[in-house]
C-alpha cells in the first residue's frame, strides 16, 4: 500500500499543492513553521478523517477561506483508488473511488497509516486518554464497525451524562430512562471491551518480541489492559453485558450523587510494564520510548496479519527524539517494505542507509522548493 501523489488546496498554509511521492522513503525537509507537520498532518487526515493535533476542524481551512481539500491517489492491492475529503463549516464530506461516503465510518480503513511523533512518546507517561485514543484509531482502522460501536457509546454517554447530572440536581428523577440508557450503553461497551480485549492480544504478539530485541535482549515487556469492571479478556460478549449490568446497579447511588458515568470503556486503561515494573512509574525516560517505539512498530506488523498489506508510515519529527540505537531499530524494521514518510530539519546526523535512497522534498513557506 502506499499514496501515489496528495493534493492539498486551502489547507493550512498551502494554498495549493501538488506532490507525487516515491513508493518507500520521502523525506519532507524544512525549517520550523514552513509545512512539514501540515503536510504529514493531511495525510494523516486523508487516512481517518481527523487531525492528531487538533478537535477544532477549521483550523485545517486557511484563512478567509471557506474549504480545504485533501485529495490523494493510493495504491492499495494493486488498485489505484482516488479519495478525497473536503472539510468546510457545514462538515465533511469524504469520498472513496469518487463516491460519497454516507458515513465516515464506510470511508475509514480505506488508507491505512500508522504515525509516529514526538507526542506519541507520551503513549507510555501520559494520561489514560491518550492510550484509549490509541486503541480507538488503529483498532477502527482495521475494523470499521468498532467506530460504529464506539460513536454509538459516545452519543449514550452524553446523554446518559446529562441525565445523572439533572438527577443529581433534583431537577428529575427518571431512573426508568435511566435503566433504558443504561442498557443501551452496555450494548456497546460490551462490544467495544470484547474488540479490544482481541486488539490487544494480537498486539502482544508483536510489541513483546521486538521491545526484547530493541533493549539488546534485557527487558520483558508486558501489557495489560485495565477496565472499570472485573473481567477476564476471555469473557464472552453475553459474559461482559452481565458483569456490567451488575456493576451498574451497584453503582447507580453514587453515580446520581456524582451526576456521570463512573465505569465503561471510556475510563479504561492500558498498563505498560518492563521486567514486571510499571513503566509509567518506574521506568527511565529510556524504557518509556522504547516501550512507546515497541508498540508503534507492532501496530504495523498488525494491520499487516488483518488486512494483507502493510500500512504507510508517518514519522513526524521524531528520529532527532531516538538515539542511534532506536534509529537505526526502527530504519532496519521498515526498510523496503513500507512506505514511510520522514519529517524533519536536516537530515545531517542520521546516517543509515534507508535515508540515502530517499526521495528529498523541500518546503518553504507551503510549497515545494524547486
């Protein structure tokens, strides 16, 4: 799989922009605030419809403008596919082999990307929401209907949310709707938990092995995934609503008196450990970005065992956070089989052979430097 050319109008700082990319390595050379991260960032877009640096989607639409345009050619299975996505104040629109999606969640796992950047080195050090945002995007990637499942979830909760917050007013006291959201929540966090209890599995398969071999065979590393109610990962999906219906019954008292939603996939967690040692706590910085590193490299040998092909890769700014050791890890792993994308300011100090056979962009001030 990989992304034959991108182009880009109205967004960010470019105002227009046509690029073809070589099938392995492109290098995206610039100084700071020139467009590196705005171009990966378009990709990423491009990939899952959202930005990883921002909610608020009209920060992607240039100034004075009234849309953007991501529009990009991909080959995947030996099919070249045009897509498309336009973001603008009435929404998104996203469209694959020129056909409009009527969900995004029809669109998503079209293109496959897998990205790394310095603040995914907080995947291990950072709060619990930034590892159930990892969880979500590349499970939904792969499985279209988990994002389904997940959007579902999410409208219940605001509204179940909203509710326990009037109940706890003594504006209303509806435990009978309350039952009715109740049930219907659990529905989907049941779905959710199962899908994620399988998406960690296979990750283990990978992000053990390599973590291994990355710390010169001296570290063990492990994952855990921690939930808001005693379960076993081998629990069946009629096993998981029962455990939560219970816990939800226990709780609904001190629920009313906190006016929201105190257990659910929303407030999991997942649980590094090195040689049986939190990371999160105890590791060194070291520990924490091989960990972090471990992880991003099973994802793509994962999307790999579920769809057949491996997905395209993003490293946004981030070799100058990796000593050479991780570096030259991390190039050796990806070499020749997957396109990658580099972003940073100078490629002075990186020495690997990958980098020498790579196709150079150039940006300054949103365009391609001739």
């Amino acid at each position: 799989m990989h992304i034959e050319q991108l182009n880009l109008k109205n967004y960010r700082n470019y105002e227009q922009l046509e690029v073809s990319f070589d099938d392995k390595i492109n290098v995206i050379i610039g100084e700071n605030a020139q467009g590196k991260t705005n171009l990966m960032e378009a990709i990423h877009v491009l990939s899952f419809t959202k930005s990883h640096r921002t909610t608020h989607e009209k920060e992607l639409i240039q100034w004075d403008k009234e849309y953007a345009k991501i529009e990009g050619r991909v080959t995947k299975r030996q099919q070249s596919i045009p897509l498309e996505i336009i973001i603008s104040n009435k929404g998104k629109k996203a469209k694959l082999n020129r056909l409009e999606q009527r969900r995004l969640s029809d669109y998503i796992g079209a293109v496959n990307v897998v990205m790394f950047a310095p603040e995914d080195l907080n995947l291990v050090k950072g709060p619990p929401q930034i590892r159930r945002r990892f969880i979500d995007m590349e499970l939904g990637q792969i499985q279209p209907t988990y994002i389904y499942h997940l959007g579902r979830y999410q409208k219940i909760l605001k509204q179940r949310n909203h509710l326990l917050k009037q109940m706890q007013r003594g504006a209303k006291q509806d435990k009978v709707m309350l039952q009715v959201l109740t049930d219907q929540l659990v529905e989907h966090a049941a779905v959710i938990l199962e899908k994620r209890f399988a998406f960690l599995k296979l990750l283990r398969t990978w992000a053990g092995p390599i973590h291994y071999e990355i710390s010169r065979g001296i570290e063990t590393l492990e994952i855990q995934y921690q939930a808001t109610i005693e379960v076993l990962e081998e629990a069946t999906n009629e096993e998981i609503e029962t455990i939560y219906l219970t816990k939800f019954e226990e709780m609904q008292t001190k629920e009313i008196e906190r006016g929201t939603t105190l257990i659910g996939p929303h407030r999991d967690d997942l649980l590094f450990s090195v040689n049986k040692k939190d990371v999160q706590t105890f590791g060194s910085q070291g520990q924490q970005r091989t960990t972090a590193l471990s992880v991003k490299l099973a994802e793509i040998e994962l999307i790999h065992k579920e769809i057949g092909e491996y997905p395209i890769l993003l490293l946004d700014d981030v070799l100058s956070e990796l000593d050479d050791h991780r570096q030259s890890h991390l190039l050796n792993t990806i070499q020749g089989k997957v396109q990658t994308f580099v972003s940073t300011t100078s490629v002075d100090g990186i020495h690997h052979e990958t980098l020498k056979a790579a196709s150079l962009i150039r940006i300054v001030n949103g365009e391609i430097a001739r």
